[in-house]
C-alpha cells in the first residue's frame, strides 16, 4: 500500500505540473510549446535521476512524477536501456513502434471516431 500511495502522489504531482504547463499554452512559429516544454523536462529529469533511486523513490520519482509528467521519459529510458545494452536493432524497433506506430493508431482512431459521430 505504501508503493501504492507514493505512485498516487507522484501521478498526482506529474500531472498537476503538465496541466498547468498545458494552461499557459506555449506556442512559437505556430508550434505548440506546451507538451514538448513537458517532455524535454521530463526526460532531462529522467535522464539525470537515472539509476539513483530505488523501490518507493523509484515509483513515486520515475513513475508517479516522470510517468505522469510524460511517457517521453519512460520511453527515453527503456531506448538508452536498449542501447546501453548494445541492442541497436532491437532499439531501432523499439523507437519506431513507440513513434511511428502511437501516431499511426492516434490518426486511425481520430478518424474513427469522426466517422462514428456523423
């Protein structure tokens, strides 16, 4: 319960701050700033705590905090996981699935679900 509750906390934490990064609505050139601002934050979060927090810390840290904040940085840490491990191939599918195929499946499902509305 104790693991449960720190991940609550964390999840809690995370979303709160995307959220209110989500509010201020940052944009240059047309580009949303917002969700990449998050990601690059969360990721260089990840990146720097990597490896120094175990059990409780871990899941409140990596995944209420980080996880909530941006998936990016847990898929930042399975990708240099990967690589660290010298699985380049394994790796190279790894980011294409997780970039290529999640956007893939976000437009199908877009455009079902214009299709179900009319």
């Amino acid at each position: 319960m104790k693991t449960y509750m720190a991940l609550v906390l964390g999840a809690t934490i995370g979303s709160s701050i995307r959220y209110l990064l989500y509010i201020f609505n940052f944009s240059a050139f047309g580009l949303p700033l917002s969700t990449i601002i998050v990601n690059i934050l969360g990721s260089s979060l990840a990146g720097y705590y990597y490896g120094k927090f175990q059990n409780t810390a871990y899941i409140f840290i990596y995944l209420g905090i980080f996880g909530s904040l941006t998936t990016l940085s847990a898929f930042n840490l399975e990708l240099f996981e990967l690589l660290n491990n010298k699985y380049l191939f394994k790796a190279i599918i790894y980011f294409f699935l997780n970039i290529f195929l999640t956007f893939v499946f976000f437009y199908l499902f877009h455009i079902i679900s214009i299709k179900l509305a009319n």
